[in-house]
C-alpha cells in the first residue's frame, strides 16, 4: 500500500474542501486548513492528523456557510428590524 506523506493529505483535504464548499473562495479553504494544521503543529503522533485538520476545517467551513445563510435571510442581521 502506498503511504502518502502529510503534505500529500493535507493538499488532498483543501481540494476535497474546495470542491464541497464552492462558493467560498479556495484561498479561504487555505486559511482554514492551514489554521487548523498549525492547532495539531505540536502533536508527537502524526498518522490522525490531516483527518483531524480536515473534519476540524469541514465544521468551521460549515459554521461559517450557516453564519452567511443566516445573515443574508430576511430578518438575519442584527440591524434588520
């Protein structure tokens, strides 16, 4: 079985991301990822970590479609009344 390096999954994860999250730019998807790979930089244990940066990064992307969603329906922004 071939073993992929971390970096190989890393890359993996932003385009398995960018492809689900279209409508967020891939530089986003970048920052996100690369946030959540600096938050595991210390961790002795590497074979779970680009799984860990993914799904981390997967949520936050998630929250921040549900935050936009919510902002642009009527009555969603705090102002709005």
């Amino acid at each position: 079985m071939l073993k992929r390096t971390e970096a190989q999954a890393i890359a993996a994860a932003v385009d398995r991301l960018a492809e689900r999250f279209p409508d967020e730019p891939r530089s986003v998807v970048e920052d996100v990822v690369a946030e959540e790979y600096s938050l595991l930089d210390g961790c002795r244990v590497r074979d779970y970590v680009a799984i860990l940066v993914e799904r981390g990064a997967r949520r936050r992307l998630v929250r921040r479609q549900l935050s936009a969603d919510f902002a642009s329906a009527p009555g969603g922004s705090p102002g709005a009344a």
